[in-house]
C-alpha cells in the first residue's frame, strides 16, 4: 500500500507535521506504520517507544520522534541540534 506524504507545515519549536493523503484517523494511523516501517527497514533499525505514541528509531542519525494522535495526526519531533531543513529532507526520502 503507498501512501502519498507531505509535510503539511513546521512549527519553530521543531514540530513537523505530516499528510499521509489519507481522509480518515484509521488510514493515518496506517500511513504512520507504514513510514515508520519504512524507515526502520532502510535504516536498517529498529523501533523503540519512547512515551505515549511516541516512538524514535535507533540507528535514526537526526533522532527524530515520531508521533500518531487523533488529534493532530501524524508528527515528527526534531531535536533542538537539527536543522528544519535537515529534517524535511531526511523524510522526504521516504515519500
């Protein structure tokens, strides 16, 4: 199944958040396991959770957190050391 991701807008405190082009909450949560796996797989990593919904990749160089709610769908914390623009680009290669 593919998905079509974009990043829907970025805040200064180092939210990212994502569009899996899906309408509804179970076919977000479908495109966030999707990327994860996808990500764990070329990274050849694995996924950890880290807090409520909240699960990080070891073998992730940015560190990145990523995130599911029915609130604000899907979303992906930047540490403080990482740049924006880093950030996007490293996604988008999972696009």
């Amino acid at each position: 199944m593919e998905f079509q991701f974009s990043i829907e807008r970025c805040t200064e405190d180092g939210w990212i958040f994502l569009s899996g082009g899906t309408a509804s909450d179970y076919g977000e949560q479908n495109a966030f396991a999707y990327l994860l796996k996808k990500i764990e797989q070329e990274l050849g990593g694995t996924i950890q959770e880290v807090g409520e919904q909240q699960y990080r990749i070891k073998g992730d160089p940015l560190k990145l957190i990523y995130q599911w709610d029915g609130l604000f769908g899907i979303t992906v914390i930047r540490p403080d050391a990482v740049e924006e623009a880093e950030a996007i680009a490293f996604l988008e290669k999972y696009f």
